[in-house]
C-alpha cells in the first residue's frame, strides 16, 4: 500500500456511555478508509460537554475498540505495549488516569486543550468575525417564546452585537459578566460543500443561528472544539454520522471565518430499525457489549457493521468478508446515502456463518461460559461437563448454531436424563407398540454390541442406518424419542455418540419400562 501521509482521518466519540454500534460503524469505516489509503487514523476523546460525562466511559471506549480488532495510529490509548514503538513521545493524560496519547499533534483530548479553544475564539471576536454576548438566560428564553409565538423559528436577536458599545463591553468583561462568544453568521448567503457520499450539500445561512462558539463556562462547544482539532491535527476527511450533517455549514463557515482550508466530508447514513424508523436505545440494544454478552462473534459484528451502508458493489454478492477482505474492497465513495437497516436476522445469520467455521477448541472455549450461565447445566451431572463432554455436544450443535448464547437450549436432554414424555410419542406415525418395543430392542441390542472403541459418531450412525434400511421412520423415530423424549432432536445416533453407550442403554430401558 502506498504511503500516503496526507489522508488523515479520525474517530472522535464522545465518552457518554457504552460503545454504540452505530459508532463502531463510524470507527470501522474510518479504519478500512485509513488502511486502504495508506493514511493515518487518530482516535479523539470530545468530552467538553460536562454535563454528559459519564466516569470510566473513556476506558470503555477504548477496551471495545480494541476488541473490535480497530487499531489506530495516533491519540489516546490504554494499553502501553501497543504503543512502545511510537515514533512520537508518548504522555500521560492530565485527566485520566491511566490514558495514555501519543503522536505529535497532542493533546488529542478535548478538555485538555481548552487554551486553545479559547485563543480561537477570542481571535474571532478581534478579527469581528466573532462577539461576546452578556444575555443572561431568562432574556435568551423570553425571545424565543416570543418568536415561537410569532411562528418563527427560535434564532438570537444579535443584541448584543447590535447595541453594545465596546467601553461597555470592556467594562462587563472586567467585572466578569458571565458571556458566551457567538460566531457573527453572514446572512443571504449559501454554504455549499462537497460530501462524498451525497455530493454538492448546501444550506442558507439565514436558517443557521449565531452559534454559541465559547460557552459561559469557558468551555467551547462541539462545533468550535471539533473545527480547531480537525484543523490542527490535519485531518483530511471527516467521515461520522449523518446526525452531524446539519452541524457541517456551521463548520464550514468557521473554517471560513479562520480562512482554512475544509476538509472533505464523508456523513455516513443513519441507522434504521425495521421499521424504518431510527434505531434508538428505547427499542433494544445498541452497546457492542450487549451483543457480546448475547454470543455474536466479533468478526460477525464487524462484518455485519460494514455491511450497513456499504457493499462491494453490482454484481458482487459476497457477504462475508475478513477485515482484510473488507480493506481490500472499502469504498467511501460506495457507502450508500438511504438509511441502513439494521437486521437482527441478518446478524444472525452472519454469526451462524462464523460459528460454523470455527475449530472445535475455539468453540468450545467461546461458548463455555455461555454454558456455565445456564440453569440446565448447572443442574446437570458433572459427567456431562466436562470438555470432552461438550466438545460433542457442540459438534452435533455448531451447524445449526446462531448465537454462542443458544448452547444447549434446544437440546437439553444431553444434560438431563429424567425428561419427561408421553408414551405415544414413542410410535411413528399409526405404527403399533409392539413394534415399538421390538424395535427399541433390536436397536438396544445392535447398541450394545458395538465396542467402547468403536463408539464413534460414524460407526453409530453406519450400524442404526444398516439396521434400519427402509423402515427409517419406525426404526430411528422410536429410538430417538427415547434418547431425547423431543418430537425434534439432531438424529439418534449423534444422540447416542454424545451421551455414551452407557447412559443409551439406560434411556432405552427407561422406555421401555414406561411402555409397560
Ligand atoms: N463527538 C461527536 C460524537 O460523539 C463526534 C462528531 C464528529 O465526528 O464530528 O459523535
């Protein structure tokens, strides 16, 4: 891959809560565009909003990004050794313990950057571009109740821009008034720029309000923090969500307003329930965590991720794919404008493709805990919890498999052996109970010949279906009944090669017994 230092590209969430999977989407396109350009990703922290910070939200953050397999370049990180070759010094955050950033456009998290910012805007507010504004909340308040009153739509009078000299300006700022700073939007003009998923995108600026750019506290709000880092750290695409996409003329007209150069634009398309309306946390579960903790693989959630909103194109019907895979293929200008449907079915059906790909030992320890937070297994014997135990249950299940977190619960008889059944069930179809018991009897016969060393799930299968030639339904239904006490179960002979020769011949007996 060509080494392109020019694209940059960062992820920039905010520490709220749990990573959201609409924001590993946001990360993963920024990663597969950074690898398949050769740029740089960077991963920034905008936590200036005090009153949405949520403690050990930034750890988190991080630990599920790494989890996901994203790994970025430059900016905050944990974990020291994956960082011990930066080429960049690397220094410990100032407010949190324990993070550490590396690379050379620091600090790359925003409360500790607030100087910045408010050079920033003060160089505004002297250029003209940009004003303080002294109203206190309740005057703010009245003017938009009396312009929702009017039918118009809430937007700042400029009083203070329009009726404040600068002696009484100069005077307020000495006796520390509380103020903002509002960026001064030019009226009658059009903010055009280029998306390269939509295209031309523009936007009056007679709908745009004089943003607050600088808040009372002294922190500055997201368009001016975002603007100034995006700047300073390089940053050659902006690629998020597309719940940002009425914030960007705001930021274009503060790029204007410093005279730099705009980055180019890449708003990525919402995310739809199937409903089509967009996916909220009311509905269900948006945390990578809550996924996790239901049994979908990574690299299923990841696959299944790229796929809302991007695919490789005409023609090409290919649905799963390796990150590697995914680097190869990602096309930013591919990523589709419509909404992304977010189809837990799909999801499924994703991981079931993943499982069924997977080494018996990786399965097994995936699916381990699953098992050991399961009632059933807690009951059962511990003869059936062992790793070799399971390893066969799990070789008769993982075709079937969708989630890690479904283990057993369709086939709990491989972990009880007193269930229950009605008799009846016993004979297929209209067939006699006399043939049922002869039947269980050949087979418990044919079973008890075959040598603990040939007790292999083949040589099972070969003896039942030999003994069973045309007559399968009456031969394996009966058996299999016995074996499971289901109506639906994988087939007798897998049953028998999970639970053993021993504990066969039991619930056969155990049939026939009940038939008496
Ligand atoms: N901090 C914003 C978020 O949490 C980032 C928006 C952007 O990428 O500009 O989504």
């Amino acid at each position: 891959m060509e080494n392109n230092e020019d694209t940059r590209v960062r992820f920039a969430p905010s520490p709220t809560g749990q990573l959201h999977v609409g924001s590993l989407r946001t990360a993963l396109y920024n990663y597969l565009f950074a690898k398949k350009t050769g740029g740089k990703m960077l991963l920034r922290i905008e936590d200036t909003d005090q009153k949405r910070f949520v403690p050990g939200a930034v750890e988190s953050l991080i630990k599920w990004l790494r989890w996901s397999g994203i790994a970025w370049d430059e900016g905050v990180f944990v974990d020291p050794e994956k960082i011990k070759n930066h080429k960049s010094e690397i220094v410990e955050s100032k407010n949190y313990e324990g993070v550490l950033e590396a690379g050379n456009f620091g600090p790359y998290i925003q409360s500790e950057r607030l100087d910045i910012y408010r050079k920033y805007a003060k160089q505004l507010v002297a250029e003209g571009k940009a004003y303080y504004c002294f109203c206190e909340p309740q005057r703010l308040e009245k003017m938009r109740e009396d312009q929702t009153k009017n039918g118009k739509s809430p937007m700042y009078d400029r009083f203070c821009l329009t009726n404040l000299k600068e002696e009484e300006i100069n005077e307020n700022l000495k006796k520390e008034c509380p103020h903002t700073i509002r960026l001064k939007i030019p009226r009658d003009e059009a903010v055009v720029f280029e998306d390269v998923i939509r295209g031309k995108v523009s936007f009056s600026t007679n709908t745009i309000d004089d943003q607050v750019i600088l808040k009372s506290d002294g922190f500055p709000t997201y368009h001016l923090a975002s603007v100034v880092d995006d700047y300073e750290m390089k940053i050659s695409h902006v690629i998020r969500g597309e719940e940002w996409l009425p914030s960007t003329p705001k930021h274009v007209l503060l790029y204007r307003a410093f005279g730099w150069e705009v980055p180019m634009f890449a708003h990525l398309p919402l995310l739809l329930n199937t409903e089509k309306k967009k996916l909220s946390k009311r509905q269900g579960d948006v945390a990578v965590e809550d996924y996790v903790e239901k049994g979908y693989l990574k690299e299923a959630l990841v696959n299944f991720v790229a796929l809302l909103g991007w695919n490789p194109g005409k023609g090409k019907t290919q649905e799963i794919f390796s990150v590697e895979e995914l680097i190869e293929e990602f096309e930013l200008s591919k990523v589709h404008k419509a909404g992304a449907v977010f189809d837990l079915k799909k999801l499924d059906w994703i991981n079931g493709q993943y499982i069924k790909k997977m080494s018996a030992d990786k399965l097994y320890v995936q699916t381990l805990p699953f098992f050991e937070r399961k009632e059933f297994f807690m009951k059962a014997p511990e003869e059936c919890k062992n790793e070799e135990y399971l390893k066969k249950v799990l070789a008769i299940e993982q075709e079937r498999l969708l989630k890690l977190s479904d283990v057993g619960e369709e086939n709990k008889f491989f972990f009880n052996d007193i269930f229950v059944y009605d008799v009846g069930l016993l004979a297929w179809k209209d067939m006699g109970m006399d043939k049922v018991e002869e039947n269980l009897k050949v087979a418990k016969n044919l079973l008890d010949g075959i040598s603990g060393n040939d007790w292999t799930r083949e040589s099972v299968a070969k003896i039942l279906l030999e003994a069973a030639g045309e007559n399968r339904g009456e031969f394996l239904w009966p058996l299999r009944v016995a074996l499971t006490g289901e109506q639906r179960s994988p087939s007798p002979s897998d049953v028998a090669w999970v639970v053993g020769k021993e504990e066969c011949l039991r619930r056969i007996d155990r049939a026939l017994a009940l038939m008496k």
